[in-house]
C-alpha cells in the first residue's frame, strides 16, 4: 500500500488501564490471555446488599504525580483534576514515543482531547470548602474545568497548534480523533496529540443494579451474548501521536498504523429518548467513512465493535453494521470488542476500540471476544459475513500485503464516529521496542474525601430500617424525610417541591423493594406527585388499608400533617441540584439545563382562563418560579417576588409557532436569575403553552409530571 496524501500515520502513542497495561506487550498479554481487568472489590465494603455491584477497574498508584516536572506546585497539582494529570504525563509520553524530544518555538502541534466526569472535584474538593482548601473557586475551576483540559496541555507542553477539549459522552475520544485528522488534513497542524483519559472515583466504589440499566447486573460485560446485560464502569486513558502518513514515512517516524478515513454524525432527533442508540445515525456514519477510505466493507479484516453488550444497544449496533456493510455469506469480517475486557471507559473508549484494532491488525489475529459463548437469538439474523467471536481468527488479505479494519463508537446523546485503519509492512510500531516513560520524584497529590459526619463508612439509607413484611404510612414518611433531608409538615406538598427527583424517587423504590418484597413501577410513583399521593400508593402496592392518625404507632398521621398547612417558599439544594448548579456556573452558554415543554389546548379556553389557571398551577407549585440564592456558603432556592411573566405571541400556524417556543425556550437559563419562562402562543383553533426551568431546580420527569397535572385542569387526556 502506498501512503496517499489523505492518509494519516499514528506516530506515537501512550496509555494507562487497570491492572497496570501501560505498554503494547501488556496489552499483548491481555489479549492473548482473554483476561480482564475487572475486579470485585466487595470485600473491602463493610456492608453491602445482593442489589449492589463492586466490580470495576483499578489503577494502582493513580495519585502519583511528578508535579515539579510540568512546573505545578504540590498544593496546585492535588487540587488538579487527576485526568488532567493523567493526560499531562501520557501526552508527553506520546510525543517522546514519536520521536518528539523537543517542541521549538513556532511549532504547529494540535491538541483535542478529553476528560470524563469530574468526581473528585465533586467529592474530594468542594465538600472541603474554598476556605479550608485556602484556594478561590475560580483558581479551582480552571484546575478542574475540562474546558482546560487541551489548553492545560498545550501551554504545559508549549504546543501551538489549535488546542480543544472535545466532549461527545462515551464516542468522545473517537471525535477528538476525527478533529485531530481534519486538523492535519487542512493544513493548520503538522503534528497533533489526540485521546482521552476517564477515572472512575473513587475507585472502589458500589453500583446498584437496576433493570434496564446500562450496568451489568453481575458485573461481566458480555458483547453479543445472550447473557448480557450491560456493561462494566473502568478507568483508562490513552493519547496518540498523528502525522501526515507521507511526512512520517519521509522522516523515518516509526508507524503504528494508518487512519484512512474517519466519519461522524449526530441521531438528531426522532429517537425513543435522548440516551437510545439509532440504527440510522449508526448505519449512515459507517456508510460515510467506507465511502470517504474508498473501500467496501468486503474488503475489511476486522470490526471493533463500541459493544456496551446493553440489551437494546447490542442489536441496534448489529442491525445498523451488518446493514452499513452489506456482507455475503462468502465474507469474513472478524468481530472484537475491547470492552469485555476492561470495561466501559467512558469518554476514553474509541481510543481502546482503535488500540485493540490495530493490535489485531498488526499481530493478523482476532482473539475470541470474552465472556462470549452464544449468540443472542435477537442478533442471529445480523451476523452474516462476520466470523465467529467465540473463536480465534487469523486475518489475511490475498490481494496485497494490507489489512483493513473499522472501529465503532457511539455516545449517548446521539454522536456516532467511526474509524477506518490500516496496517501493512510500513507499520511496525507494535513490534518496535516501547520505552515506558519513567518519572522523577513523583508524590501523591492528593485531597482525601472529607469524611461524612456521623455516618458509619458502607451505611445506606435503608440501614435505619427494620426488615418488615410492610411499612406503615409513618415509617414511610420517616423514609421520604430521610431521603429529602427535610421534615414533612404537610403532604399535600409536591415531592418535587420539597427538592425531590427522579434519583431520589428510585431511591425511594429501592427501599420498598428491600423491605416488603413488592415491586412499585416507576411510571406509577412519577404520577403521584404530591406526599400525600406517593404514601397512598405505597400502602396500595402493599395491599394494606391506610393507616389514620390514631393507628399509627407513631403518631405521625396524614391528618396531623395536613392540618399544619404550610406553604413551602424556600429549600435548601440537594447534592444533585448542587451538582447542576456548579455546571452551569462552569458553563454560562449552555442550554444543557434547560428542561422544556410544549403541548396545546382547544380554543374552548379564553386567553383570561388560560391566565387563571396557569397562575394557580404555579401557586400549588411555587418551585416552579423561584431563583437560587446563596448565604453563607449554603445554596437554597426560594420563590421570586414576582410572578413569572408569560410572553404571549400573536395566532401563527402550529409548525411556525413551536419552531418559535422552541428556540425561545433554549435559549441559556442564567443560573443567577429567574429560573423559568413561560410563553403562550395562538394557533388556529387553539393555543400553545410552553414552559422551561432550569434543570438545578427539577428534571424531565418531574417537569412531565407537573405538566401532566395541568393538563387535567384543562381537561386534556
């Protein structure tokens, strides 16, 4: 194969996972064995449920940073986000693998990288407090903001390319690939880094296992098989280092594979909610990046598949590739999956995916994808033209010394990429002797959690309650109380207006689950909105008549509650709303926290009626027009003094007039104001009401709900 001028050589390259596979004859090893990385850490709990999962991935020593090495003082590299860390060190490592020992002055290196979720910011920094931790939040945030992560890099490293950090969810070290290639292929970099680093932490850590989830309910990730059911959480990073292929090959560069072409796309919309997969945004992505690396699918060795093994994910995946690629019986594309492995890395993923293909492709072996022994009934159908994962696979191309293979990745929320490589005699960087990067003077940087007050370490929720066949209406509110961290003094009080979500409503399931073996359906408690309605359904599901206040042995009655009254003006924000509110403040432009609806009413409704009852929804509801305020350091939301005002757009055709709510409607919510809009608009034979809030405040399901209740006040169904 000759290099042409599209082509793009991976030059150097540098990785972390659990189990310390940090160099390509580890990740030989791996892959040769069929081992994983996964680990059950249950033992290290002092307690712990049937309900609960302990397996994850591991990095030993993970701490450890040599923070004089990139100029950072101790104090400022613990307060650093740890995947920031990581990527600092596995991006000088890559350079160094590449040949890169010094960057001059006027260099064109690009960086697009990316970071997963924040946890230590969120659990090792913030509960200390700015003034314990004697830092500002804003020198914090640019510590920890992954809007930093490529800018810290660069300016680290000095590298004067374009610098971005690149977020698509689980795809997005695959779009940082893509962006890196189009970087080169335009011109405006010589040389770029590109990859992603995700740690799950606390590393130890307890999941609880729910159906439907995208979890693995026994912690093995089994891609294909007719045992999955999800997938396993990990921790990993990985950077490469990209050139042009006929600039490397002219320089000598040593050559670990070529990238021929990459390709992305989004879902859009139409899909069944804004997490599910979509065969057509899957099958159209794969489509373009054959079309763009002139190449028929036939003619590929080998597919990475981004084979989560969820059960709607691993048939969507199937029916979208076999569909892309259009295989004969005649042909025999290999399937892999990493993730078996080591998990699901996050928003390092597709790094792993294209790592284990070029492994494949270099070593002409397809290793058996693990914990795979049978076919799921569901994907038989899909799997014509592509060999057995059960099985070992040689790989071979008669026609020219050249294997080809894909790799797939897809991130919720809808961004689809996909890669198509290439190895041949040029790319013998797997087979090269590989210098693992050895740091000076390394410490542990480190802010330790802040211990939970008066909490034993393992405790949950439901440790305060007695195993019993049933739960009275008592305990049941002791148990609301507990989860809301708030004392209930009148049920006809809306749960979500008492700082109550969807989490927290699970949570609440859970709980009854454990204790009387019953089994409450989500969709059921979501249509219950108020104390009074979920403590009503609760006894139902139980088959137990209400108890009064008389009966109950507590004596705290529904009666007693309700005689108080009280009218809810101020809340302090759970960790969840906490959370919201530290991301819009980290990102001031984004419509991520804009929770919107949209639905319309007949003309039977005069515009004063319509004015009537939206104000008195609002009043039952006073969360629904509030700000969050702060005082020392404690965050609550308390109701406006004002009334929200509704903007009221004259009649226009329906298609016309929801094109118009809708961009109203998200456009950013400031996290300083008012909280909320609401806006009327005329249609032909009836009106349109739209409503949006900040996601700090409630989420989609509770939004629904509440709207739900206003859609019976004006008699809609």
């Amino acid at each position: 194969m000759m290099f042409t001028e599209y082509d793009i050589a991976i030059c150097g390259m540098a990785f972390s996972l659990p189990d310390g596979i940090n160099s390509p004859s580890k990740f030989r090893d791996l892959r040769q064995k069929n081992a994983s990385v996964i680990r059950d850490y249950r033992s290290e709990f002092d307690s712990s449920s049937d309900q609960e999962l302990f397996h994850c991935g591991f990095i030993d020593e993970l701490y450890l940073f040599p923070y004089k090495e990139f100029g950072l003082s101790k104090k400022h590299a613990a307060m650093m986000d740890p995947q920031q860390r990581m990527l600092l060190k596995l991006s000088k490592h890559a350079l160094l693998d590449a040949g890169s020992h010094t960057i001059n002055p006027g260099n064109r290196t690009g960086c697009f990288l990316s970071s997963g979720i924040n946890y230590y910011l969120l659990d090792n920094i913030l509960k200390h407090g700015t003034e314990r931790l004697e830092m500002d939040i804003s020198s914090i945030m640019r510590l920890n903001d992954s809007s930093f992560t490529s800018t810290r890099v660069a300016n680290t490293l000095g590298l004067q390319g374009p610098a971005m950090t690149v977020q698509s969810a689980c795809s997005s070290s695959l779009s940082a690939v893509h962006l890196g290639c189009q970087s080169l292929l335009s011109g405006e970099s010589d040389q770029v880094l590109v990859g992603a680093c995700s740690l799950l932490l606390p590393q130890h850590r307890r999941f609880i296992a729910r159906e439907e989830d995208i979890l693995s309910n026994d912690g093995s990730c089994r891609p294909l098989d007719m045992a999955a059911t999800g997938t396993v959480a990990s921790s990993g990073g990985a950077v490469f280092l990209l050139k042009p292929a006929c600039v490397a090959a002219e320089q000598g560069d040593k050559i670990y594979a070529v990238i021929k072409a990459t390709s992305m796309n989004n879902d859009g919309g139409g899909k069944t909610s804004f997490g599910a997969p979509s065969i057509f945004g899957q099958k159209t992505v794969m489509e373009e990046g054959l079309a763009l690396a002139n190449l028929k699918a036939s003619q590929l060795s080998y597919h990475e598949l981004h084979g989560t093994a969820t059960l709607l994910g691993d048939v969507i995946e199937m029916e979208s590739t076999s569909s892309a690629f259009q295989l004969s019986e005649t042909d025999s594309v290999a399937l892999g999956a990493i993730k078996s492995q080591i998990g699901h890395t996050d928003t390092a993923s597709g790094m792993f995916g294209i790592l284990n293909c070029i492994y494949s492709l270099a070593h002409q072996t397809a290793h058996p994808i693990a914990n795979f022994s049978q076919f799921n009934p569901k994907l038989v159908s899909f799997t014509s033209g592509f060999s057995e994962p059960g099985k070992e696979v040689s790989l071979s191309n008669s026609e020219e010394d050249t294997l080809y293979g894909s790799v797939s990745s897809f991130g919720i929320g809808g961004t689809n990429g996909f890669a198509v490589i290439a190895v041949n005699s040029q790319c013998t960087g797997f087979h090269t002797d590989y210098k693992p990067q050895q740091w000076s003077n390394e410490q542990e940087c480190l802010v330790p959690i802040q211990p939970a007050e008066n909490q034993e370490a393992g405790s949950s929720g439901t440790d305060k309650h007695e195993s019993v066949n049933y739960l009275t209406e008592s305990t049941l509110l002791k148990i609301l109380e507990e989860l809301l961290e708030e004392e209930i003094t009148d049920d006809s009080v809306g749960f979500y207006d008492l700082g109550g979500d969807s989490i927290l409503l699970l949570d609440f399931i859970d709980i009854i689950k454990k204790e009387t073996g019953t089994k409450p359906a989500l969709r059921e408690m979501v249509e219950s909105p108020s104390i009074k309605d979920l403590l009503q359904y609760a006894i139902n599901i139980q088959k137990i008549e209400p108890k009064t206040s008389s009966e109950d042995s507590d004596g705290i009655g529904s009666n007693d509650i309700a005689s108080k009254n009280s009218q809810i003006t101020q809340m302090a924000l759970n960790e969840q709303q906490k959370r919201l509110w530290l991301y819009s403040k980290m990102h001031p432009d984004s419509d991520a926290m804009n929770i919107a609806n949209i639905f319309e009413i007949g003309s039977c409704v005069s515009a004063c009626e319509l004015q009537e009852i939206l104000g008195n929804w609002i009043a039952r509801h006073p969360i629904l027009n509030c700000h969050i305020a702060e005082n020392q350091g404690e965050l609550y939301w308390e109701v406006n003094e004002t009334a929200i005002e509704a903007s009221v757009s004259p009649k226009a055709s329906k298609p016309v007039a929801i094109g118009k709510m809708k961009r109203e409607l998200l456009l950013p919510l400031c996290i300083d104001g008012k909280l909320s809009k609401l806006m009327l608009h005329e249609i032909k034979g009836g009106w349109l009401i739209g409503f949006c809030i900040h996601h700090a405040i409630i989420d989609g399901i509770q939004l629904r709900s509440m709207t739900a209740e206003l859609r019976n006040d004006f008699g809609i169904n």
